[in-house]
C-alpha cells in the first residue's frame, strides 16, 4: 500500500464521517463545524489531484468565508437546535430507500458498467497551478470571469435589500 | 496512484449524504449545508475528471461554481434572516405561504 493510497483512504473515511456528522448532529453549530472539516479534507483531496488553486479557495472561501456567514447566522437566529416536528411520518425512511437507490445507481455505474477505466495518468508539472489558471482565466475566459463579478454585486445588493429595514418600518 | 474511480465514488457518497440531508433535516439552515455539500461533491467530480483528461477548463468551471455557491448562500442566508424577522420561526415545515 502506498503513501497515496493510505492518505486517500483515511480522508475519505474522515470526509464521510464528518458528512455524517453533519447530517445527524442535534447542533446546528455543531453541523456547521462538522462541515468545515468535511471542506478542508476536500481541499486536501484537490491537492492530490494536482489543483493546488482551487484547494486554497477551497479553504478561504468554502471553509472560511462562506461557513463563518453560516455560522454568524446561526448565531444570530438562536437556531442552534429546533424542536423535532415530523408533518410526514413516511418521508424520512421513504428519503433513505431513495437515497440508498441513488448510491446503488452511482455505484453500479461506477464499477459494474466502469464508465472511467483506470488510473490516474501523470500530469505535466505546471498542470493547475496559479499561473496556468490565472492566465486561461484572464485570456479565454474573460467574459465569464467579469459575468462573476456582476453576479457577486448583485448577490450583495441583494442581501442588502432582503435585510434593511425600511425608515418607518416597525 | 489512487484511480480516479475512487473519488468520484467518495464523491457519489457525499452527494448521496447531501440529497439524504436535504430530504430529512427540517432546519433550513442545515438543509442549506447539504447543499453547499452537493456542490462540493460535484466539484470534486470535476477536479478528477480533470485529472483524467487533462484539460483545465474542469478546475476554471469549479472556480464559477465557487463563486455562485459563494453568492447563493448570501442570498439565501438573507432570505432565512428575513423570514424569521417576520415569521419568528424557521422551520420548514411553517414556511408554506409566499406572502409574509
């Protein structure tokens, strides 16, 4: 067994574990901590397949931004933990027949039908560092990029919206 | 090396874990971790076929992805706010009108 393959091992079992975690814990904040974890062993799984770039805003916008607003909101809402209501008695084991249904699907296709052969070929050395990303980024794919910018003022001013208070509201 | 087919079977497994949240967690802001976790399991599809087929337009397209899992959860976390400035409550379950 190499190094690689122990590494992999480990981290998925620590990636499922924590999704795991996530799903079941009684609280929210506990969930949200679950998954940044959960995050942060994805990030590493980017670095073994050779995308250092995207593991770092892996890390800096999934794991850091993005579950601190979680977190913040969280917070801010008490909503650490609500009271267990069940309206559908039938929906929770009919939602895991059909999610047990959508892994046996993945996974039949996966390694009965083997829709992706083999293993892993070399990548050439430079292949998703800064460099290369940042200047495909800029060359060819401008227009999207500035498209994302537009998207992003648009989210914020959004929020913005949905949360102000009006002057002679309340 | 680790085949590719392992990750995109751990990424199956966290998709599956994320659809199975969304289903049974009554908490919309838990509801809403589920899925920021389907993104990532599609994410990490991408990035190994991107390995597999060694273009890098899989990781530029996970990089968009980022960015409007980053904008969705702004609005969605507004939205959440603002139901419960009015509602008081954020269960799922209650939430079953459009109008506050």
């Amino acid at each position: 067994m190499t190094l690689e393959l122990a590494l992999f091992l480990i981290l998925a079992l620590v990636a499922i574990a924590t999704a795991l975690g996530m799903l079941f814990s009684r609280n929210a904040v506990y969930s949200a901590l679950f998954l940044v974890l959960n995050f942060v062993t994805v990030a590493v799984f980017y670095l073994l397949l050779g995308a250092p770039f995207i593991a770092m805003s892996q890390v800096s916008v999934y794991a850091g931004a993005i579950m601190v607003l979680f977190l913040f909101v969280i917070m801010l809402l008490g909503a650490e933990s609500l009271p267990p209501s069940q309206t559908l008695p039938w929906q929770r084991p009919l939602a895991i027949a059909l999610s047990v249904i959508l892994a046996g699907e993945a996974g039949y296709l996966l390694f009965v039908r083997k829709i992706t052969g083999g293993i892993v070929p070399q990548a050439i050395a430079t292949f998703g560092s800064p460099v290369t990303l940042g200047r495909t980024l800029f060359s060819k794919y401008l227009l999207p990029f500035e498209i994302t910018s537009v998207l992003l003022l648009v989210a914020m001013v959004g929020a913005i919206v949905l949360t102000h208070k009006e002057k002679g509201e309340r | 090396m680790v085949p590719v087919s392992w990750y995109i079977a751990l990424s199956a497994i966290l998709f599956t874990i994320g659809a199975l949240g969304v289903l049974i967690r009554r908490n919309p802001l838990i509801i809403f971790m589920s899925i920021e976790l389907m993104l990532n399991a599609a994410n990490l599809v991408m990035v190994a076929f991107t390995r597999i087929y060694v273009v890098l337009e899989g990781q530029i397209f996970v990089f968009f992805v980022m960015t409007v899992a980053a904008a969705e959860v702004a609005v969605g976390l507004a939205l959440i706010v603002a139901i419960f400035k009015t509602r008081h409550s954020i269960n799922v379950d209650e939430m079953n009108s459009l109008k506050g």
